[in-house]
C-alpha cells in the first residue's frame, strides 16, 4: 500500500505543480507567438545582415591572405633555385662524374 510520505518524498506534487504551471503558461503563451515573430522580425533580419557582412569581409580577409602566402612561397622558391644554380657543379663537371659512376 502507498502511504502518504512515500507520495510526497518521491517529487510527484512538485511534477504535478510543474505540469499545472505549464498547462496555464502555454495558454498564455502561444497566443502570442505571431505577435512575438513578427516583432522580432526586424531584429532577426539586422542579425543576418551582420552575419552576411562579416561573412563577406572574412572572405576578403582570407583570399587577401591566400595571396600574401602565395607571393611569399613563391619567393622562396625563387631564392632556392637561385641557390641551387649557384651551388650546382658545372656540367661538364657532372657529366665526367656521372659517367665515372656509369664505369663502376
């Protein structure tokens, strides 16, 4: 048999206190909603609009960027065969020592 302290120890009144607060909330609530939508409208619309913009500036941003890193990878492989072609034996030179490794 359920007794009553088992009733209240167990949270049932506090659910059926929160079902009954809800129950009178959405009553209220939901009439109102078209008027809520349409009053956050111009808001919600601002929103996008910062959000496009951002958007549009961040791809400006990140392709002014791409061609910065670009330029600079380009440089350097610039100078690195600059420093190869200084480096790099005569090729009289390296076809004798090519072909002494052919011989061997």
């Amino acid at each position: 048999m359920i007794k009553v302290d088992d009733f209240f120890k167990n949270g049932t009144p506090l659910g059926i206190v929160i079902g009954i607060g809800a129950t009178v909330l959405a009553t209220a609530v939901i009439p109102a909603l078209p008027v809520l939508a349409r009053s956050a409208r111009p808001t919600a619309r601002a929103a996008i609009k910062s959000g496009l913009l951002l958007a549009e500036r961040g791809r400006e941003f990140f392709s002014e960027a791409g061609e910065e890193l670009e330029d600079i990878l380009a440089e350097a492989r610039a100078e690195l065969q600059r420093e190869n072609t200084v480096n790099r034996p005569e090729a009289s030179e390296y076809d004798e020592f090519s072909a002494r490794q052919d011989d061997l």
